[in-house]
C-alpha cells in the first residue's frame, strides 16, 4: 500500500519583485510630479463643469482675490526679459542677483518701487501675508497693463530666438493669459482686468476653474 | 503575516544551538507603503491640474459703432445681481416679449429658462446653427465672480452657441434695485 503524501506547499510568496517594481513606479512619480509652489495669495477659484487644461507653458496668470491683483509668467527667461523691459520704463536699474532672483519667483504682487526690496528677501519669507499688497491697476497708475505688454513682448523675443536657434518644433504663439479669481470676487475687479487685456487686443484668455459635475 | 521571535531559549543549562536565520525578509508591509505611495502620487499628479474655461470677447474698437440688428424673440438677456440673485427677460428691455422675471442659478433655475427658450427658438427658427438662441450676460457691480463662471458653465451645459458678457444699463440697475437685488 503506497501512502498518499500531502505535499505541504509555503504559504509564503516571494515579493521582491513586487517591491522592486513598485518603488520602481514610486520613484518614478515621485520625479515626474511637479511640486506646487506657494502662492503669494492662496485663492479660491470657482468651479465650473468645463475641461479644458491650462497651457503648460507660455502662460501669463493674473491671480485676482480681495481686490489685489498677483502676476505670474512661466519660464525664467521669459521672466528676466520682462523685467528688463520694466527696469527701462520705469528707470528702476535692477543687480545681476535680482534678476537672478527675479527669475525664480513663482508670482509677486507688489508695486515696480517695492520689487527691489521684495527680491532682498528670503524666498520663504516673501509669501507671509502682509508683505504683497497687489500690484496697482487702477486707470491712473496701471502697472499690471505694462507687466502685461511686456511679457507678452518678451515672450514674443524668447520665441524668436528659440526659432532663429534651428529649434523645428517651435511655433510662434501669443502669450497665454490665465485670470485666476477668487469666487467671491466683485465682478467690478474682475472686469477691470478684462478690461486691461481687451485694451491690448488680447480677446482669448483663460479662467480658472476647479472641477464639479452638472448637478448643481 | 509578521512573525514575532518569541520565546526564545528557554531551557536552562541546555547546549547555545546556533539559530539558523531566516534569509529571507518579509516585505509585505513594505510593499504595502510602496503601493499606497504610488496611489498618493498617481492621485495627486493627474487632480492637481488646474482646470479652465476659455472666454473670447469681442474686439473693443472705440471708433467701430456699428451694432447688429438682433431680433427680439432670440435675445435673451441676464441681469445678475448680488447674493446669487438673477432676473432674465427675452428681446428689449423697453417692451420686452418676456416681462423680466427671477430665478436661481443652477439645473432646476436658469438652465430649465435656457432649454425652454432654445427649444422655442429652435421651433421658430429650424435647426441653423448661426440662427440660435443668442444670451446677453450682464453682471452688475455687485455680482460675485462665482456667479458669472456659473453662468458661462450654463452656457456650456446647454450648448448655447452665441453669448456675450455686455455692460449693465441704468434703468437694468434700477429694476434690480426696486427687487432688492442690488
């Protein structure tokens, strides 16, 4: 009589793999996510049922909330070349350092005057409430109309020198423009920037929105 | 899962046996964290995106006056006031085919006013595209830019094809206030 052996099989299971080819994934999420940067004036856009994405680049954004106005460019060559058009109008002559440090900030909100000691300032300490107080847009010093005439300028210069370059995938496109409002915003500010942006001929611009489904 | 040494050696006296190790180390926990890492990220890439509506508006030329005949039974205009509050008429302010009346924002407010009104349009006019149902928006002074961003996102829902955001008249104003809309 042969007796019928019962193998008795590991319950274990061997995750090596497993755990390689997840921390290999992690990693690489980890890299690719684009890490958010503080605004000098957290706002609350509102939502809306429209999906359109943003433009990745060639952006201008215009972050309105509490009736102080924020201004933002992508790309840092883009940026020093505005602030070297701004450093010309308003005869404000700026360091190497400051355009240096210029080009790195995510967004400001203070008057041409004020720029200077702002980008003295320790990058962390700048978006304490307090020290941004929005740049001025009003009819009789309208500062916000130059940023934007100027980096749409700049951004015009940036993609002809990238074309002239020999880049092949490059196309000249017109600066983006975001308006990024706070949902309790007056409409009179909202306005007032749109206003601004038709008096440059720039019809087509983008609003921010977050996300919510139609039934509401 | 996890195995806990316990005990030990606890006999006294006896032989110190060597212990044979285990090579192999248990990762589940950490294949867990990695996964929920993963999940982490992979969420908050995608969701962090920020979303956009776009808005064209009409050319604004001082010395181009010239303004196109809009026939009344297609133009339906919105007055938005404050505390998310809007009154809607059809065709002139002055001898208006809809006398102006309010509503709320939202599916069961202006949306069912705009369905109705396409419709209607729609049974007068056929189904040419250029022949819609043309919204005039005008916000007041006092309206919140939510309220503005809904009433595009019903222009979107309800697939009007002709809007404009215009400037809000006096005697307009003056009807908001008399509401209390103002």
């Amino acid at each position: 009589m042969a007796k019928v052996k019962v193998s008795k099989k590991s319950t274990r299971i061997d995750m090596t793999a497993m755990c390689d080819v997840s921390f290999l994934l992690l990693t690489f999420f980890i890299l690719t996510a684009t890490a958010k940067m503080p605004d000098p004036h957290p706002v609350d856009a509102p939502a809306s049922t429209v999906q359109t994405k943003l433009p990745e680049d060639n952006l201008a954004t215009i972050t309105v909330g509490d009736n102080e106005v924020f201004f933002n460019v992508l790309g840092r060559e883009v940026r020093r070349k505005t602030l070297e058009r701004i450093s010309e109008k308003y005869n404000v002559p700026f360091t190497e350092e400051e355009y240096t440090s210029f080009s790195l900030m995510e967004g400001f909100g203070v008057p041409v005057n004020q720029l200077k000691g702002l980008l003295a300032m320790e990058p962390a300490k700048r978006n304490e409430p307090g020290y941004q107080k929005g740049i001025p847009f009003d009819t009789i010093n309208d500062q916000l109309s130059d940023w934007i005439k100027f980096s749409r300028e700049a951004s015009r210069e940036f993609l002809n020198e990238e074309i002239n370059s020999g880049k092949k995938d490059v196309k000249y496109v017109d600066l983006d423009i975001a308006i990024k409002g706070d949902a309790d915003e007056d409409y009179t500010t909202i306005k007032r920037v749109i206003d601004i942006l038709q008096d440059q001929k720039k019809n087509r611009f983008f609003l921010v929105t977050g996300l919510r489904d139609e039934d509401f | 899962m996890a195995e806990l040494n316990t005990g030990g050696d606890g006999g006294k006296g006896g032989k110190v046996r060597s212990k044979k190790s285990n090579p192999g180390v248990d990762l589940t926990a950490m294949v867990d964290l990695a996964f929920l890492l993963i999940t982490f990220f992979m969420l908050t890439t995608s969701l962090s995106k920020p979303q956009s509506m776009n808005l064209a508006m009409p050319d604004k030329n001082p010395e181009d006056t010239t303004t196109t005949e809009v026939p009344d039974d297609r133009s339906l205009t919105i007055l938005m006031g404050k505390d998310n509050t809007l009154l809607w008429y059809l065709g002139q302010f002055d001898e208006p085919l809809v006398a102006p009346s309010a509503t709320q924002y939202g599916k069961d407010g202006i949306r069912q006013v705009l369905l109705q009104r396409i419709a209607s349009v729609k049974s007068v006019y056929g189904e040419d595209k250029d022949k819609g149902l043309i919204v005039i928006i005008k916000p007041s002074d006092k309206t919140h830019y939510k309220n503005l961003i809904d009433i595009l996102d019903e222009m979107a829902i309800t697939n009007v094809q002709l809007y404009a955001i215009g400037d809000i008249s006096e005697p307009e104003v003056k009807l908001l206030e008399e509401k209390g809309m103002y």
